[in-house]
C-alpha cells in the first residue's frame, strides 16, 4: 500500500431531522454574522431556508441571505456574494443546498477572507490561497460530494472557463446531513447525482497506480462495494423520492466517494470530470450529465492503457466477463436512469469541428496540462474522445 494523507476534518451531522442542530454547529464554530447562500429557490419553496435562519436569529445569530446560486455556479455571483458578506461583516458562509450553492459559498469565504485579491486568481493557480472563512453546510441533494471535498468549481461566464481549486480550505467545519432533505429533488437531479457520485468514484479507481499493480486491495474495495451499494439504490430512489433508505445510502456514498476515501494511496485520474467541465462550462448542462455523456467514450479510448483493470471493474461491479461488456453495461445503467451516453442524449446535438477542437482546447487549458493520469490525454486524444461522442 502506497503512503497517504488523508484530511478529512468536517463534522459530520446524519440522520432525520439533522437541520434541527444547524443554528448550535455554526455557534460551535464561530459564527455570529453568518451569510446563508442558496440556490434558485427550491430551499424558501420547501420552507427550509426559513426555519434554518429563524432559528439562528432566535439563538443570537444576525443572518444575511444571499440566494440565486445557479448549478454551475458563476464567478459574477460569488463576486456579489463577496460585496454583501464584506459589507455585513461575515464571519461564517453556511450553504443551503447542493454542490453549486456550497462551492459558491466556498468561493464567497475565500473572497471575503482575501479583499484585497481577485479570486479567480486562486482558480487559476497564480495566486496561493492561505485563508478563509469558516463554512458549514445543509446538504440538499446527494451529487457532488462538496459538503465535504477538498474542492470548489467555478465558471467564469466572461471566459467560458469552468474550474476547479483544490486546497483543504475549501473543507467545510460541519456537513449537516438529512436525507428527507431530498425528497423533494425532480428525477432527473436524483439521476444526475446518482452519475456524479460514481464518476467521483471511478475517476478515481482508474488510476495510473492500477497500471502498475500497485494498488491497495483495501482502497479498491470500498471503491467497488460504494459503486454497488449506488447501483442497487439509485433506481429505488428514482422509483420512489420518498425510500428513507434509498436516499440516505445514496447521500453517504455521495459523501464517502468525494472526502478522499476511495482514492487513499493512489493518484486521482479525473479525465471525464475534466472533459465533462468543458460541456459544463459552454453548454450550461447539469454537472451529472456531462459526466455520462463522455464516460463510455473515454472507457473506450483508453480501454488498451489496462484492459485487466477493466476486466476487475466489469467482474466486480456487473458481473460482467469481459471489459468491453463491462463498459456496455455501465452505458446501458446510464440510459436506465434517464442519463445520457453521447451529445444528443445530452441535449446539445451533434457539434462541428471547431466546437470540437474548441472543446479539446479547453479540457487542456490551451495546452499548458494534460487531461488525467490514468493516459494522459492531449488535445488531440480529447478531441477523438469528444468526436467519439458527438452523434
Ligand atoms: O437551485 P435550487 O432552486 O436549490 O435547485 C437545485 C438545482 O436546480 C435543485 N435542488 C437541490 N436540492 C433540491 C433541489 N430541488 C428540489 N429539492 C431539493 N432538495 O437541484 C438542482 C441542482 O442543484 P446543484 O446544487 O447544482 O447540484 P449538484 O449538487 O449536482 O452541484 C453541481 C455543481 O457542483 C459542482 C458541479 O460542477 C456543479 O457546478 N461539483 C462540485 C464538486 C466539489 N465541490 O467537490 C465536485 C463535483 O465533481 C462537481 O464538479
Ligand atoms: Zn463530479
């Protein structure tokens, strides 16, 4: 077994009724004037929004709320969010939703910890980030894993760039967690989240270590027994929104397949994240989506790079005999929850090729990286990737 790190430090809140402890978790870590970011509308629907900031404002809290967080959420509002946390004295960012109202929040904490700073400098590496402020979390939907991952993806609309920082600031202290919160979700964002919490998985079990026979039985496990346990609830909670049961497994792993967990000892591979950001970023499609759109055709192209670690992942997971059937079974998965498997079933139809080489241009990011570690995928390789899903 390789030699890791792991930190993984945010507080953990399960179970029903969970939110009711949310106004005493921000007070346990330190805030007093907190600034709640939210999506577009779906927590003042469902009265969470309320009942979180009642409560707060009853125990000594001054709130501030800053709603309208888009999925892919943009630069310009994490920017405004910024304003409004700076001029009402934030001390505490608490996010109320899913992955884009928590990186916005993130992003808010990063922004108003660092006035003097530009932020999407931090995005885009050239400057360090070294503080934040504190955020916590009231998860909504199960998907990104942001409630407790090291990560935070933002767009800037002006460029068309669609990013992701990683630093241990982006860790929230707390992660309050209660999946009756999801009951409310529309089918298709249960669907899109039961995607990303398996790509989050296998973008990490496809790594360059499994190229070398040197990975760790135990890492692989929990990997392979999460992709299961998702397999088996995610269409029980399509089935029914309402499964107790369904909807908490699936917001565990949600969480398990992005704290770190199921890539311990090994080197994280994130090709499709990287070529699924780039349909995010230009076409505004759900983050899931983009996900499934581009995984077979990946699977596909660098199937020859370890046909054996395609063969274990067919075996363990679908019981499949050999790796191409593996890779067909996945696809087929996709479709049965109303996930699509090329751009078409995405939405966007069939691409030129300048959108094409646009595309490949980007996931390289105008050829300063290669995209992945599993192969290394230069433009051209994501340009064949991207054509390979195009129809
Ligand atoms: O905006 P509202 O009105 O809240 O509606 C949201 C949104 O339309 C809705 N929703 C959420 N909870 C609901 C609900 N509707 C009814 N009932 C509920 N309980 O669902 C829609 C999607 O929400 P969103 O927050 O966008 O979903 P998700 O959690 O999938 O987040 C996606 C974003 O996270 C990024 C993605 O790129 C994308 O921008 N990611 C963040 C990661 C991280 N920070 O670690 C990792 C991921 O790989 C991902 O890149
Ligand atoms: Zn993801």
């Amino acid at each position: 077994m390789q030699g890791f790190t792991l930190h993984a430090p945010t507080e953990i809140v399960f179970g029903k009724g969970s939110e009711e402890q949310t106004a005493g978790l921000v007070k346990k870590y330190g805030g007093t004037k907190v600034l709640i970011v939210y999506g577009q509308g779906s927590v003042e629907k469902f009265g969470l929004l309320d009942k979180i900031a009642d409560k707060l404002v009853s125990e000594g809290v001054a709130v501030l709320k800053h709603g309208g967080a888009t999925p892919n959420p943009h630069l310009s509002f994490a920017r405004e969010g910024i304003r409004a946390a700076t001029e009402f004295g934030a001390d505490f960012i608490l996010a109320v939703g899913g992955g884009s109202a928590i990186d916005a929040a993130k992003a808010i904490a990063h922004g108003t910890r660092n006035p003097d700073m530009d932020i999407w400098k931090f995005w885009l590496r050239e400057e360090p980030l070294t503080r934040s402020l504190p955020v916590g979390v009231v998860l909504t939907i199960s998907a990104a894993g942001s409630e407790t991952s090291n990560s935070a993806v933002i767009t800037n609309t002006e460029t068309g760039q669609k990013r992701g920082l990683l630093t241990d600031f982006n860790r929230p202290r707390f992660a309050v967690m209660s999946p009756e919160l999801t009951y409310t979700l529309p089918k298709y964002q249960i669907a899109c989240g039961v995607a990303d919490i398996m790509m989050h998985t296998m973008d990490r079990y496809f790594t360059p270590e499994a190229n070398e026979n040197k990975v760790s039985e135990m890492t692989d496990e929990i990997a392979e027994a999460l992709l299961r346990v998702v397999i088996k609830y995610g269409p029980a909670a399509l089935e029914n929104p309402t499964d107790y049961q369904a909807q908490s497994e699936i917001m565990w792993a949600g969480s398990l397949s992005h704290n770190g967990i199921t890539g311990l000892g090994r080197t994280m591979d994130f090709s499709v994240h990287g070529l699924g950001h780039e349909l995010g970023g230009r076409f505004d499609v759900a983050h899931g989506a983009s996900l499934t759109t581009m995984w077979g055709s990946w699977a596909r192209y660098v199937l020859a790079v370890n046909p054996e670690r395609f063969a274990r992942y067919a075996e363990k997971i679908w019981g499949a005999k050999t790796p191409e059937e593996g890779i067909s079974k996945t696809e087929a998965f996709f479709k049965s929850i109303g996930m699509p498997t090329c751009f078409t079933e995405l939405g966007i139809g069939v691409q030129p090729d300048d959108v094409i080489d646009h595309l490949a241009d980007g996931a390289v990011f105008q050829g300063k990286r290669l995209v992945g570690t599993f192969k290394p995928l230069d433009k051209n390789d994501c340009a064949a990737i991207y054509q390979a899903a195009n129809k």
